[in-house]
C-alpha cells in the first residue's frame, strides 16, 4: 500500500513537472506599417479565453502552454495575424490596415475608441463606400446609410442644406439639425434655420450648410454620435446627435502619390409626364369658363394686376395704329377666337425653355505621403456646374493641406488648413412671407424657373409673332420669364478658411498632453441686381390708368397728399441689394489623457479637458434705389423711395450681430476588466452667454453613466463557433442644447420713429426683447440599450438599440396678458417624449477569390409625443404644410380642416366648431378649442426610415445599389384652389372634374369656380378663406411614404499587369446614377417629389444625376 502511495505522488510530480516544463512565457512588440507601436492591440492564445493587451509602448508578454500553441495578434483597424509559436521565445508582429475592419475603431471628436471598449451607439461609415460622385453635398451621401438618421432633400440647390434628424430631433421649437464637427473641431453653420425656414426658398439657404465648403473627395470617414453616451463629451451642445467627419491624411513612410479624379455628371430636364398639369387645350378650356363668369372683360382685365393670353387679345383691341387707322385687333367674336387659337395650340413646354442638360463637372487633384517624422495630405479642388436652368450656375475652388511633424519621440504636431471660394448665380428671389389672415404664403416676383414651369399656364408664349420676347402683365407691369431671368438675378461669393493647430505631447507612460486649435471665418456676400427693364423695376413705375396707380401696392402715397394719385418712386435706374452674412470662430481645447494597462486585465483610460468656443455672427442688407447698371452705377434716387420704405416698415440698411462665448469643463472615464466588462462615465460642466445670468440657468453639468458586456470574451462561448461576436450596452445621461433662445438679458434696439411728417421724425429706443434671467437649457435624459451580435466568423453582423428620451425644459411660447411689455415670452416649459428602436444588419453572402456579395440593411421607428406645451398656436400654425406644435402630438404634426362636400354653387364645406358649417366660421388666427373641428393628420417627418444596399464584386468589376425609404408621414398637397385665378394660372388635371352646375356635388369633390355674383354676395375674403381652406383640408393631403432608388454604381479596376504597362498606380472608372427613379410614392402626389416642398425661391428639387467618373493615381 505504502508503495503504491509513493508511486501515485511520483506519478503526479512528473505530470506536473511536464506541464510546468511546456509552459512558457512569450514577449514581443506589436507595430504598425510605419513602424509604430500599437498599444491596446490584443494578444491571445488561439481556442482559449487566454489573452493580454500590448502596453503604451507595443509590448506584449504571455504564457503559451506549448510549442504548438497559436498566438492570435488582432486590433480593430488591421488585419488579423496568426503565428505559431514554436520555439520562439520573441516573436515581433506587424499588423497591416484593413479598410473593411475600420468600422471598429469610433472616432468621436474628442479621442478614438476601439468598439469593443466603447458603451455608446455610433455608426460608422468609410467615405469610399458611401461617396456618391457627382453629389457635393456630404450631408446627402449619409441618406440611407445609418439606422435612425433621417435626411430630406427640402432642396437640392447647391449650399442648402438637407434637413437631417437624429432621432426624430429633441426639440420643439429649437434645431433639430446635428452637431457638425470636423477634424476635432465644431463646424458652425453661417446662419441658423429653422425646418420652416429651411424649407423656405429664401436666399438665406444658399449659406445654410455648414459643409459647403468641404470637397468630399478629402472626407475619410464618417462618425454619426447618436446616444448620451456617445455624445456625452459634447455635453450641452449635442441635443440633436453629431456628425463627425475625419479627413484624409498622409501615412508614414510611403512614397508620395498624386491622385486626380474627374466627376463629369449630366441632370435631365424635367418634363411635364412627370407633372399633374393641365395642357395649353385643356388650360383654355377653364379661362373660357372665367370669361363666362365675369373674370376676364376689356374694360376690367386691360388694367388687371396679372393677365396672359386674354390680356393680350384685349390690350391689342384696346391699342390704334394711327398708320393704319385701325385697333391692332378687331372686336369681333372671330377675330377674338382667331387670336386665342395660337395659344389655345402653344402647349408651351417651360421646362425646355428654362432648363438644360448642363455638364457638370468635379475635378480633384490630391497628394499624399510621408517620412519618418513626417506626414502630409494635400488636395486641390474645383467644381463648376454650368446651370441646370438658364438662371443659375455654380464655380467652386476647394484647398485643403493636412500635414503631421514628428518632433521628436515625445512632440509630435498638426497642422491643417482649408479653404474655398464660391461663386453662385441664382435668380433674384424675394422672401417669403405667411398670410396668416387668409392662410398661404406670399412671394413677390417669384421667377424661380421650377416653380415657373409649375405654376405658368402653358397657354402662353416665350416669343411673338415676330421671334421678339412676348409680354404679358405681372405686377401690372410687362413681363418675360427669359428676359427677367437675364436682368434680375443673385450673385452669391462665399469666402471660406479655416486653420487649425494640434500639439501632443507625451509626458509619461501612458500620459499624454494634447491642444487643438481653430479658427475659421466665412465671408459672404449676396448682391441682387434688378435692373431697369425687369419687370420688378416696371411694378415701380406702372401707372399707365388712373386705376392701376390707385392700386398699384409699389407706387409712393403721400401722406402729407392723401388725394393725390399715386406717384412713381423709381423714374430711372433699377434696384441693387447686398446682403452679407459673415462668422468668425475660435475653437481651444486642451486635454489630458492616460492610457494603463495593470496585470494585464485592468485597462484604464481617462480623459480631462478644458474648451472654449468664440462665435461672432454679423449681417447687414442694404437697397440701393435708382441704380443705373448701364451708366457705370451711378445712382439717381428719388428720395421718395427711401420714404416709401420706411413708411412700409422695410429699412433700406439693417445691421445685426450675435456673440456666443462657451466654455466647458469635462472628464471622463473608462475601465476594462479581461476586455470582457466594460464601465464608463463622463462629467460635462459647461456654460452659455446665451442664456440666464443666474449660474444655476447659465451652467449645466451633464454627465453620462454607461456599461458593457462583451460576452463572447466569456469562457461559455469560447468554443462556439456561430456566435463570434455578442456584446450588451446600458447607457443612461443628460444631454443639451441651447434651443432657440437668443437671449437673456434685455435687448433695446435703435430705430427712427415712423411719423406722417417726415419731419417729426427722430431716433428712438424700444424694447426688442424682454430680459429673461431665468433661461436656461434644453435637456434631454436618454436611456439606452444595445445589442451587438455576430455570427458565423462575423459574416453575419446584427446591431439593435432601445432608446428612451425624455426631453425637459424645452423652449415655449407663453402667451402673457401683455402687462409686461410682450405678448409671447420664451421659458423654459415644454417636455416631449421619443422612443424608438434601431436595427442595422450587415452580411457578407458570398464570398470567394473572384466573387463577394455584401448586403447592408438598416431600419429605425420611433414614437413622439409632446407631453406638455403652454403655446396655443392658432388654425393657420396647424394646417400649414410644414405643420404644428400641440399637446399629444408630435413635433410638427399636420392637421387639416375637414371636408364635408360641396354645396349647390360647388363651393367646398367643413365642419368647423359647434358643428358651423358656415363660411364666414372660417378663422386662420382662431386659437380655442380648434383641436375640437380641426382633424389630426400626421407628422410632417417620416418617423420610420430604412435603407438597403447591396455590393457586387466580381473580379475588377464593382456593382453596387442603395435603397432608401421613409413611411409614417403625411404630406400637404400644392396649393391649386383660388378665387384669384387669371389667364397666367395653372391648374391640375384633376380640375376636369371640378363642379359645373348644381347636381355635381354629388359626383365630386373638386370645387367650381365662384363667378362673379357670387363673390359679390358672399365677399372675396370670405371666399379666398374658403378656397385657402380646401387647399388645408383633408381631401389635400397625401401619405408621405416612398421608396426610392438612390442609387447605382458600376465600376472597373485595372488589374495590375494593365496599370504597369501604363506606369500608374491605379485606375478606375465608373458610372453612377444618383436618384435614378421612385419605386414607390403615393400615386395622389401626382408627380410631386416626397421630400420637395414646392416653395420657389432659390429651391430646386433633387433630380436624377448620371456621372462617369476616372480616378489615376500615379
């Protein structure tokens, strides 16, 4: 027994002593290409849960259990390698990039974080899979491609801006629109506009976007920040979400290479297929009816404010020719029918006139490289776009110099420049303004060709008899759609540059001292010019009748001479207007950040910082009357012209500015058990000159709490071969904003007081805004949780995400008894509630040496409800088409007034309050109880987005398509109903079936036109708030949903043996079409684009776009 006790412990030393003897320790270092060491790389010994992380300096050491053990050296960013270990006591490792595992690396403006560390919800995306060439707008290229990001092209003008949300945005009566930050630093738009105004047309688009300026050819990558945990270091500036754009760098040691790209893209003419309009036969058929109810006559439409082929015909009647001793037209039934036939048969096509397929064009020279100690990216751009129609045209030069200098082992430093310069012509545009009485908007002279071919009859000529320019009346004055194109129109120069500085330095092991440094200013200057023979400049001196002076709104009225015809205020010259807008930023960070690895399972990262943002904004118009453009610009202004405007309450100069000044104060923290166990915190204490004096109003910390579980590093699944990645997220924070608040001190303004003699008037103070001590943030708390999951070898990667946020403290109206000087006052009491989910799966189908098929699918939903709101908005702020703010709602939700039907006379019924069907019931400004008559449609915004992308390779050739689609929004129709028709109007195809005589209520719901009797019994107000209602009402509204294709890529790279025969580097062809065609869209739209808001100006929808482009690299 004895015997067999001491064999048995021989037997078990020996084992042990074997085991002990195999095991042994691995060290080595861990660099990059360029000779870098890579701290945070992972070291692991193959089929086991046995792994360290390299430390600050690429080191690395690890037991390997036996020769036959395989080490796996992996970071997010390169590419795998796997070796054997053998003998080998050191094994030293270089990891190459690899583009398609970049997604595993989360830059988030502040610091980059490998995915498996990082508790937020981000999104990544490579330039090079998402650019779509010819588009120049980044914002654009990001539609479709991030689960939760919603983009709507309100217009594809060039320098507007898309209107993107996050989330379904965070406020209410605030920006919805994200943060922009490039290379590090916050992006400032020009001008800040609301959805509404966005959404306007106005000239002031043309600077709306912040990134206009940014050649997308130097754009990297693309970060989109979506949750408080992510956003958490911007703190009290990321409401609504970021978008962080990376730009291109040099790389060390690799030889320098010059790339060009050339983007040659073709936009087709709209035509009118695509168009629910009546032809020219069809269009004369409905003035025929106007003429038979009382609207056109010759002693009434020779002296109307607007007419077209009837005005004509009666103005030649009206007109002698002495030589011949007879009217140029005779007065016959004949002769009139006669005359109207040219343009009964004129079927003019607008869109043939006013647009062309102009080639644009997007050239893009680059250069790249570096040293030992030094990197560089340089790049030069220009793009010019010829005009999609006869009154625009765009030129734009971009630079753009990134270079990095390696000082020595511990200093290294940034430093960055951009700039652009763009010139821009587009058609002299007026602001709009909302008629609130009557419900609508009003643009004077609005030559917006697109809005132009929509709205002008077809029964209607560019050219006469003789080839001249045909004129009809506009404004009472003559006007020709080509000439006013040629003399009223926009020169827009922008200005724009930005240089920024980094410095890092490495104090310790682990620590490291990092400053950033920016400055950026745009300068643009917008000058309208009108000139003398515009029909704007004629609507000034249009007073050829006694009646058309009395009526004329642009002629002078005496007030010291109320009898006095009105007289002309512009006898020569024409009309110039500069309009500047102008920003000047500064942008200080400095930060300190350290990096520690402990026993090879505790990873610690800390990160403290200290900001300071500087943001001027200044503007200023001015109107020039009597500018003589054809006599060197002399001007000859009548001073009555200046009186004019000020008696309109229109100032010929305006000055305005804003100053924004913040600083913030933050820290945050990341500690990582065995990669498996993931904690994070971070703390923002941040403050506004923007709002309260109080520092509980002026101050906000935010803070963010966050968690993760990386449960494939678990011992559970280490042996599962489907699951290859699974991790959970748990967030919870406050973020902010600043919402619509301009002010919090009281803001006393200088204006000349308005007197009936010019003489009596002198400089005065008001009070333009009350002060407001107590304005404070908006805020929002938003939970959050994740879920990352990837199988088969992470062929297949599923992501979703639950949020929760609760938005407190949101900017309101709060109508006030107007004891205090102001009817309306912001405070801080509105609260709104979004909740939503997000999934995004990518799969890799098939994949072979010749063969790979890639798909990307992303889906988002959310559910918005303002849950409390003081404002009480009236009847016109609900039905308007980009909607309105209530209680149990969402943000801009649509509401309409209901039809009932049509009465005996074929004019449209509602059922208002009390059950009133009566037209004078009819109120745009009522405020109580409207929620009781007025019917709840839909939010204006989608609230469901999704995107499908599919990529092809088969050898050179890439084939690739993307899919977009938004669902659950409601849209408002154009307007097209009116009790100002005339012989320029146009009318949809649906008017064949319009009332006609009493019986035909029954068998349509198109309202009649009212004749003339009729308005005279019932009033013109009355029935211009009639007609202004149906245009609102629920037989006017359509399902916002579509499905459109966005687009499609074919291209082909040279092989190798091809490329060296031609001594370059690469080359690359390729042809894209960029919004090709709708798949799907409510067919009631009738033609009209979901996502365009037909509001004219400078606003042009988003077209089909074909682009072949080449890309050399030498």
């Amino acid at each position: 027994m004895k015997e067999k006790l001491m064999y048995a412990l021989l037997c078990t030393v020996l084992f042990f002593g074997v085991a002990f003897a195999q095991e042994r320790t691995v060290t080595g270092v861990v660099k990059d290409e360029a000779g870098t060491p890579l701290p945070g790389a992972s070291v692991q010994v193959k089929g086991t849960s046995h792994g360290v992380a390299t430390d600050f300096d690429g080191k690395y050491s690890i037991k390997v259990p036996n020769d036959s053990a395989v080490l796996v050296f992996s970071q997010l960013g390169s590419a795998s390698v796997e070796k054997v270990v053998g003998t080998a006591k050191v094994i030293n490792v270089v990891l190459k990039e690899n583009v398609t595992e970049l997604k595993g690396v989360v830059v988030t403006g502040y610091q980059e974080f490998d995915r498996s560390k990082f508790t937020g919800n981000a999104q990544t995306l490579k330039a090079d899979n998402i650019k779509m060439d010819g588009v120049v707008d980044v914002g654009r290229m990001i539609e479709g491609r991030a689960a939760g990001v919603n983009v709507q092209n309100i217009s594809g003008t060039f320098g507007t801006s898309p209107k993107i949300t996050i989330r379904g945005g965070s406020s209410i009566f605030g920006d919805t629109k994200p943060l922009w930050v490039v290379d590090g630093a916050v992006q400032e738009e020009v001008v800040n506009l609301s959805f509404e105004q966005l959404a306007s047309g106005d000239a002031s688009t043309l600077v709306s976007s912040a990134i206009s300026g940014i050649n997308a050819n130097d754009i990297e990558s693309i970060e989109i920040l979506k949750d408080a945990s992510a956003l958490s270091l911007y703190g009290a500036r990321a409401l609504n979400g970021a978008v962080i754009i990376t730009t291109k760098s040099g790389k060390k040691n690799v030889k320098t290479q010059i790339n060009y790209q050339l983007e040659e893209s073709v936009r087709m003419i709209p035509n009118y297929n695509q168009y629910d309009i009546m032809n020219s036969q069809e269009t004369m058929d409905v003035y025929q009816e106007l003429e038979r109810k009382g609207y056109f006559s010759l002693s009434s439409h020779t002296q109307a404010r607007y007419g077209g082929a009837y005005n004509i015909m009666y103005r030649a009647i009206d007109t002698f020719n002495p030589a011949t001793g007879t009217f140029l037209l005779e007065n016959t039934e004949a002769a009139r029918t006669e005359f109207l036939k040219k343009y009964e048969y004129a079927n003019t096509d607008w869109f043939k006139t006013l647009f062309r397929p102009s080639l644009t064009q997007n050239h893009t020279v680059s250069l790249s490289g570096g040293g030992e100690n030094a990197t560089v990216y340089g790049s030069v751009g220009f793009f010019v776009d010829p005009g999609w129609t006869i009154a625009d045209r765009v030129h734009r030069v971009t630079g753009n110099l990134k270079t990095t200098y390696n000082l020595s082992q511990n200093v290294k430093v940034g430093i960055l420049t951009q700039g652009s310069i763009r010139t821009q012509r587009a058609p002299g545009t007026y602001n709009r303004s909302a008629n609130t009485v009557s419900g609508g908007y009003d643009r004077d002279f609005d030559i917006n060709p697109f809005s132009y071919a929509l709205n002008t009859t077809r029964a209607l000529r560019p050219y006469g008899d003789d080839g001249k320019y045909e004129y009809y009346s506009y404004n009472y004055a003559p006007m020709n759609i080509l000439n006013e194109l040629a003399n009223n129109y926009m020169d827009l120069n922008v200005l724009e540059y930005k240089i920024q500085g980094d410095l890092e330095i490495k104090l310790a092991k682990g620590l490291k001292y990092n400053f950033l440094g920016s400055v950026r200013h745009v300068k643009s200057s917008n000058e309208h010019s009108m000139k003398e023979n515009t029909n704007v400049v004629g609507a000034y001196r249009a007073n050829r009748t006694t009646v058309i002076a009395k009526a004329n709104p642009f002629l002078f009225e005496d007030p010291e001479n109320p009898d006095r015809i009105p007289q002309i205020v512009l006898p020569n010259g024409g009309i110039y207007k500069l309009t500047e807008n102008n920003l000047q930023s500064y942008y200080f960070r400095n930060a300190l950040e350290y990096k520690g690895l402990f026993k090879d399972v505790h990873d610690v990262k800390v990160f403290l910082g200290q900001e300071y943002r500087h943001t001027d904004r200044d503007n200023q118009t001015f109107t020039g009357y009597g500018y003589q453009f054809a006599r060197g610009g002399t001007a000859f202004t009548d001073y009555r012209a200046i009186q004019k405007a000020i008696q309109d309450n229109s100032p010929y100069f305006e000055k305005g500015f804003t100053k924004e000044r913040g600083i913030a104060f933050f820290l945050q923290g990341t500690y990582s058990y065995q990669q498996r166990y993931v904690f994070a915190g971070t703390l923002n204490y941040e403050g506004s000159n923007q709002l309260g004096r109080s520092r509980s109003a002026r101050w906000l910390p935010t803070w963010n709490a966050s968690v993760r579980w990386n449960a494939t590093n678990e011992k559970f699944l280490e042996d599962n071969n489907t699951i290859s990645n699974l991790a959970f997220r748990l967030s919870y924070g406050l973020i902010a904003g600043l919402g619509s608040a301009s002010n919090a001190l009281a803001i006393f303004k200088n204006q000349v007081a308005n007197r009936y003699n010019l003489n009596d008037r002198e400089n005065t103070i008001y009070i333009a805004e009350l002060q407001n001590s107590q304005l404070t943030w908006e805020k929002v708390y938003e939970t959050n949780f994740g879920v990352e999951l990837g199988l088969f070898k992470n062929r297949v990667n599923l992501s979703m995400d639950l949020y929760q946020k609760n938005s407190k403290d949101l900017i309101d109206y709060v109508r006030t008894s107007g004891i205090g000087g102001q009817l309306l006052k912001l405070a801080n009491n509105a609260a709104m509630t979004t909740k939503g989910i997000e999934l995004a799966l990518d799969t890799k189908n098939i994949k072979t040496d010749d063969f790979s098929w890639n798909t990307g699918i992303n889906f988002a939903y959310f559910n918005q409800e303002i849950t409390s709101l003081t404002y009480r908005p009236n009847v016109y702020n609900l039905v308007r088409e980009v909607g309105g703010n209530i209680v149990g709602g969402a943000r801009n939700t649509l509401y309409s007034f209901d039809f009932k039907g049509l009465n005996d006379k074929g004019l449209p019924l509602f059922n208002l309050r009390n059950g009133s069907t009566k037209f004078e019931d009819i109120d745009f400004q009522q405020i109580d109880n409207i929620l009781s008559f007025l019917k709840k449609e839909g939010a204006v915004e989608p609230n469901i987005t999704a995107g499908l992308s599919n990529t092809f390779r088969y050898k050179n050739w890439e084939l690739s398509t993307l899919i977009t689609a938004q669902a659950g929004n409601k849209l408002r129709k154009p307007d097209q109903y009116s009790i100002d028709y005339n012989d320029l109007s146009v009318f949809p195809k649906e008017m064949r079936n319009r009332w006609i005589q009493p019986g035909d209520e029954h068998i349509t719901n198109i309202p009649g036109i009212a004749d003339k009797r009729t308005v005279n019994e019932i009033g013109y107000r009355t029935l211009r708030r009639v007609y202004n209602a149906y245009n609102y009402s629920t037989e006017r509204v359509v399902d916002g949903s579509f499905v459109r294709m966005k687009n499609i890529s074919l291209s082909y790279t040279f092989p190798k043996e091809v490329l060296e025969q031609l001594k370059v580097n690469n080359l690359t062809l390729r042809l894209q079409a960029a919004n090709p065609f709708l798949i799907y869209s409510d067919k009631n739209l009738n033609g009209q684009d979901p996502e365009f808001f037909r509001s004219g100006g400078v606003a042009y929808p988003v077209t089909a776009q074909y682009t072949f482009t080449i890309n050399l690299g030498i």
